[in-house]
C-alpha cells in the first residue's frame, strides 16, 4: 500500500510531491505544508519524507517507508510541541542534527508539525538553517497558512509551498470505512459532522465519549435560559477540558517522572549517588514545568474543539435564517435545532453570537484564562 494513501483528498497537491519524490531536478531543501486544521499537513509530511527515503517513491512496503511512517526511522526526525510553543533550545538542538549527514537513508529529513508555534528566537535558528542547508537536509514544515502571523515571510520565502484543502466528507467516509473498517453507516455520519477533520472524523466514529461530549455542547445554545445556567455551562466545559487533559497525561506523565528517578540515581547506594540525586531537582523541576505546559495545551485543545462545534452550529443557524441553500450545513445531524434558532433569534443576534465564540478562541491563545473567556463567552451566547 503506497505511503499516500492516508493524505485524504489532496490529488492535485501531492503531485509536485510525487514528482520531487522520483526526480532529484524537482527537488528543494525546504517545503511549507498549509492546510485547515485536519487537512492533514503533518500526514502528508511524513508520508513525503517516507517517499523521499525510499527507493521506488514511496511504495509502503519497504523497510525506509515503515520506519519513517511509523516514527522510527534514524534520519526523520519530527518535532511534535506538546506544549505552548517550540522553544529556541529545542530548535537549536534540532538545527544541529539536520547538519548530519544521512546515517542509512538518502536524506537527513526534519518534520516540524507546527511552525506556527515557533517562539521568535526558533525562528531565528531555524532561519540560519535553511538559508544555508547541508546538501542532503531537507525541511518540511507545517502551518495553518503561510501568513507572516503563522510563518515567518523570511521563512516562508524560502520554502515551497504545499497547499491543502478541506478534504470531502465522501472521501473521509471511505478511509474511514475501508482503512479504519468502521461500517459504513457510522463512517458517513462521522464525516458528515467532522468540518473535514479526518482526525476528529476518526474519533467521533470510534469513541463514545467524544460523541457524548459533543452532544453536550451542542445541547448548549438552546439551553442558556439564565445566568445559572451559564456558569454552570461554564463549569462543565471547564471541567470536561481539564479531565480529558488529565486523563491523556496521567500514565505519561507517571512514566516519566520514573524514568527521570530511575536516570537519577533513584534507589542506588554508593559514592556519587547523593550527588545525583541533588543534580536531579532541576531535572525535576524541568520536566514539572514541560508537564505542566502540555497540560495547558490539552486542555484548551479540548476547549478549541468545542468552540470549533459552536460555531458551526451558529453558523448552521444563519444559513437556515438566510435560506442558503446549495450550502452544507456542518452539524446535520443538528438541522432541527438550528431551524429552531433560527426562528428565535434575528440575523444580527446569531452573528453576534459566533462571534463572541471566535472571540474566545482568540483569547485562549492570548493566554486569557480560560474560565474567564468562556464565561464572557456564555454571557454573549445568553444574551445574544
């Protein structure tokens, strides 16, 4: 099976990929993948970089392809932030190792699956780098556009661009359905309500809480009849987003937090361990403060998506007001209860209400508290 078959509904982009795969004239050092939010960019990242180790463009079935595709291969390496952003010591690091030669592949390829969580001084480093690669390193990084508010024009001037499309809902039925071997009627409503989220498609189909932590925000709209209900929406979404954090890093954070012990001397006698286990606070205080950062980004990940789901459901609402039709809505599953908004709320109040949600995406990732955005949010959504 070829490495491409994951990317979803991206002919027409993986051409130039293809063509680069199997032609070294075709080839440049550096690519930017921008794409919407489950367009798939970092998939189809790495499923270049397996067609560029590997000798026939990317068959799938070589050593070259499972092992870039599976994450273990020795000269791709990708750079996945848990946290709120890539600090500059991560890229340095990075930088250092794309200079290498090749150990066993054809190419020293680097991933970066957001560069638009790059700090300034990351950028910087990693600027350096692809003004002036080594012959055999290649960059792909990937971004939600190639706007200077996501990569850096200096960057982006010296990249090739990739650009990818909401992938459509028939085409992530049928991963789901053939690949995934979900059936079929499950497949096509997942897709139909994921806003081409491949990976959101996958989930829903798959895990029950996530469709029963769907169900309730989108109960949410039509079920602000007061203030006490608007903190106590508050609460729940709060609430939600820190237990679905906690519950991704419970085990791994407990695993790491051991295997530093064990690294540091943890249970060992003898000359030299007490001078370990001193040196080891700071470790321990580092990985505290990495733990912590990837907490915050799950937990409003957790919120994104919700806030993701409203606004499609405030958009359903105007496209019903405004009687377009030929448009999609992005919850069918939810049409009666748009309809309903709709007759209980003007144009100008549902406008005003998708954007207070937009607003509070916004503020999220200006660091506002989130308890403080959401429940200025609910108030706007009560209120209209």
């Amino acid at each position: 099976m070829s490495v491409w078959a994951d990317v979803v509904g991206q002919g027409k982009a993986i051409e130039p990929l293809l063509a680069a795969a199997s032609s070294p004239s075709a080839m440049t050092h550096a690519w930017l993948f921008t794409g919407p939010p489950g367009s798939g960019r970092s998939v189809a990242a790495r499923a270049f970089a397996a067609a560029l180790q590997c000798g026939t463009g990317g068959c799938g079935e070589c050593q070259a392809c499972r092992t870039v595709l599976a994450g273990t291969h020795a000269d791709v390496r990708e750079v996945v932030p848990e946290g709120l952003s890539i600090s500059v010591s991560e890229m340095r690091a990075l930088v250092q190792i794309a200079a290498r030669r090749p150990s066993s592949g054809r190419w020293q390829i680097v991933i970066i699956a957001d560069a638009d969580r790059l700090t300034e001084g990351a950028a910087n480093a990693l600027l350096k780098a692809v003004e002036e690669p080594s012959a055999q390193t290649v960059f792909l990084l990937c971004a939600p556009s190639d706007h200077p508010d996501d990569v850096p024009i200096t960057i982006r001037s010296r990249c090739r661009l990739v650009a990818l499309r909401t992938p459509s809902a028939p085409a992530i039925a049928d991963v789901l359905h053939s690949r995934d071997g979900i059936d079929r009627e499950t497949a096509d409503w997942a897709a139909s309500v994921c806003g081409g989220h491949v990976g959101r498609a996958r989930r829903l189909a798959r895990d029950t809480s996530a469709r029963e932590r769907r169900e309730r925000v989108l109960a949410l709209p039509l079920g602000l009849r007061g203030f006490g209900d608007v903190f106590n929406a508050a609460d729940e979404l709060i609430g939600t987003a820190e237990a679905e954090a906690a519950d991704v890093a419970g085990t791994r954070d407990a695993a790491e937090r051991e295997a530093l012990a064990v690294a540091m001397g943890a249970g060992g006698t003898g000359k030299g361990v007490a001078a370990a286990q001193r040196g080891a606070k700071a470790a321990e205080r580092e990985l505290e403060r990495k733990q912590k950062s990837r907490a915050t980004r799950n937990q409003r990940d957790s919120l994104d998506r919700a806030l993701v789901d409203l606004a499609g459901f405030y958009r359903d609402v105007l496209t019903v007001g405004f009687e377009a039709s030929g448009v999609a809505p992005t919850h069918p599953d939810r049409a009666a209860d748009a309809r309903q908004a709709a007759r209980l709320w003007s144009p100008e109040a549902t406008l005003n209400r998708l954007e207070a949600v937009l607003a509070c995406r916004e503020a999220l990732e200006l660091n506002v508290k989130p308890r403080i955005a959401v429940e200025a949010m609910l108030t706007a959504l009560y209120q209209g």
